[in-house]
C-alpha cells in the first residue's frame, strides 16, 4: 500500500497530465478549426478558395508598338525603374511581327549602351502577327495572342498571368498579398473595373472615338468589368486560351466596335469567369491606398493631377499594409446562358472548330431593360443622330462597325 504522500503525489501527477492532455487537445482542436477555415474561405456566390503553400509567381504581360521608342522611354522603362524594379524575373512586353527588327536592332542593339545594359535584358518580346493601330482590331489582336503565348509557353511556369497597358502602375506586393489565399488552379479572373473598379455595360466604349453603337443591357447579369488591367489565374487563361485560338476575343471586339479593354470583358463574360474586383483609377487625383495601383499614368500632364511613374511610387511607397484584411467580394454573373448564342451552341470553352460570335442583340436582354428604359442606339457614342432632335431617337446600326476604325 502506498502512503498517503506518496498516493497525493501520484493524484497530483496524474491530475496535472490530464489537464496537459486536456489544453493540448483543446489547442489542437482549435488549430484543426483555424487551419480549415484558412484554408476554405466560403464568398457569398463565389468558388471555395483554398490557401496553397508556396509563393504565387505572376507573370506581368504589357504591350506598345514601335514606331518609334517614345513608349519605351515614357512607359516600359519607367515601369523597370519602379514597380518592377525589385523583381528578378522578366517583363513580357507583346509587340507586332512588323517591330522585331526594331526591337533587336535600334532599340537592344543601337547606340544608347543604357538601354542595352540596363533595360533590355529584363524584356521578353512576344511577336505576334498583328495589324498595327492604336485602337480597335490591333490591340485585341496583341491581346489573345500574346495571352495565348504565355499560356502555350510559360503555362506551367506562373501561377498567375496579368495583361495591361504599358502606362499602368501596379504594386506587385499588394497585389501578392491579395491573391495569398486563392488557388491558381481554379477559374477566376481579378478586374479592374472602369474608373477605380465600377462595372459597366457590355460594350460600353473606353475612348471618346470609339465606334461602339450598342448600348447594352443595364441588368446587373449583363454587367461586366472592363477586362484590362486583368490578372488571369492559372485555370481561367486555360480557359480563355479555347476562345483565343479561335479568334474569339477580336471577334467580339470587331461585332461591337471596340478595343481591347471593353472587348475583353464581353469575352470574359461569355466565358462567364467569377471575377473579384482590383481598382484601378484612371486619374492620380483619385488614387486611395485601397487601389493596386494606377492607370494612365506617364502621360503627357492635361493637368496638375497627373502623375508620372516616380510620383505614383512616391504616393504608395511604404504603404503595402502588411496588416491589411482584405475584403473580397466575388461577382459571378449567368447572363450569358440567357442568350440566343448560348442557347444554340453551349459554353464557349466547350466550342472546338469556330467561335461563334455574339451578336449585338444578344447583349439587350429584350426590349426593356429591368430599368424600363428603352435601349437607344446612336450613330456615334455621346452624339445624337444627324436628322434628330429627339434624344431618345433610335436609329439603325452599321452592320460592321469595325469598318470605321481608323489606323
């Protein structure tokens, strides 16, 4: 028989390895809960996300022409100079077949040693064969094909891939710590949106000379951001990649009239890619830290408001937000399984020999929108028809509107 000391001394024990096993199982229970619900993050109509265990490589992807190097030296290389000016990897500039020779000689191989030295080394070009413009077919051009070049040859190699212009700003950490939690392997795509993140109609024109006739639906399923700056995750560009092999993107571009960032969100819905919204704004004046960067910036100055590349990483410089909680709100939309071209021939990502277009009474969603304001259709956005005083006169639509581009 144990003394009592000795049998106090074993309850002791014993009680002290209960409560140990006890906190550890409380612990461990609360770990298992805590490491769930970071790794599946459920949004209200959005995919489940999960959290994946390594760095997410981006691919940064821009285009420019070289007509002269005047973009080169107000743009792509300011952009080396600040926002990518830390990265080790290499910036994928898309230019047309008609400028390789300009870029591997006057511009990698000319005289200013500088640009050889120190910039060219850090540029990857992507020829493409492409017609030459600034707005319209050349640009959508540029776009489904060098996008389609970076999912054939460099598809396994990121994570995520973002096309933009070369005047955008981007902060490549915000950005990084953003997608953190998302699985590149799932189809998704992250937005800009129009002036700081705000949907717009499908083929609602960016430039005051665009030649878009259609006025579309204002039903929030025919509603889309537009598709440039645009970060595709690994899954959606092996989607979209169906569509650019086909021509799918320039199609729709040439059927409404438009250039390549209303374009890419009237594909980008046909593609129907749940989407989370990335601002940002078109002018300095209305940058907020929120935004992950900035667009047109670099421009010849219209005012004081504008920023050139400096100034633009001066505003954000040391303001990344490491204790930042981002709030996601996914925005998915079905409106295209409402239309003729759905109904006739499915998915687009299930097309295999052609792409089929979407014509423009597609986009209306019947006579009426859910506003009860009739769709008006005019010769010229932000124009009213030549024989009418009635603003709210309709008029017939060209047949090609791409006709009207000018080069």
């Amino acid at each position: 028989m144990l003394n009592r000391g000795v049998r106090a001394s074993v309850l002791l024990l014993l009680l002290l390895f209960a409560t140990h096993t006890l906190r550890a199982t409380k612990i461990h229970v609360r770990s298992l809960f805590q490491a769930w619900h970071s790794n599946f993050a459920f949004y209200e109509d959005g995919p489940i996300v999960a959290r994946t265990a390594h760095a997410h490589r981006i691919a940064y992807v821009t285009f420019a022409h070289l007509k002269d190097t005047s973009r080169f030296e107000r743009f792509v290389f300011p952009s080396l100079d600040t926002w990518f000016r830390d990265s080790d990897d290499a910036y994928y500039v898309v230019l047309g077949e008609v400028w390789r020779e300009a870029y591997h000689g006057h511009l990698c191989n000319g005289n200013n040693s500088e640009w050889k030295r120190r910039y060219c080394p850090r540029l990857r070009p992507i020829f493409v064969d492409c017609p030459e413009a600034y707005y319209g077919e050349s640009p959508c051009c540029k776009n489904e094909k060098g996008m389609l070049k970076m999912h054939e040859d460099h598809g396994k190699e990121y994570d995520w891939f973002m096309y933009m212009d070369d005047d955008v700003y981007v902060r490549r950490e915000f950005l990084g710590k953003y997608i953190e939690p998302l699985d590149p392997s799932g189809i998704m795509i992250l937005a800009s949106g129009k002036n700081g993140g705000k949907l717009t109609k499908l083929g609602t024109p960016s430039f005051r000379f665009g030649n878009s006739l259609y006025p579309c639906s204002s039903d929030i399923e025919y509603m889309y951001p537009w598709g440039q700056p645009v970060v595709y995750s690994r899954g959606a560009l092996a989607r979209a990649a169906v569509g650019f092999r086909l021509g799918g993107l320039v199609k729709q571009c040439l059927e409404y009239g438009v250039t390549h960032d209303a374009g890419n969100a009237i594909f980008h819905w046909m593609m129907q890619f749940p989407e989370l919204r990335i601002p940002f704004p078109r002018e300095a004046a209305h940058t907020a830290l929120t935004h992950f960067g900035s667009h047109t910036v670099g421009r010849t100055r219209r005012n004081s408001n504008d920023w050139n590349f400096t100034e633009t990483e001066t505003f954000f410089q040391n303001k990344d937000g490491d204790d930042l909680t981002f709030i996601r709100h996914w925005h998915n939309v079905t409106g295209f399984r409402s239309t003729a071209t759905y109904q006739a021939y499915g998915n687009p990502w299930t097309w295999t020999d052609v792409w089929h277009t979407m014509n423009v009474s597609d986009c209306r969603g019947g006579d009426l929108d859910k506003l009860g304001e009739p769709y008006v259709v005019f010769p010229k956005p932000w124009t009213k028809p030549a024989d009418s005083t009635d603003t709210a006169a309709a008029v017939t639509p060209s047949s090609n509107p791409a006709a009207t581009f000018s080069a």
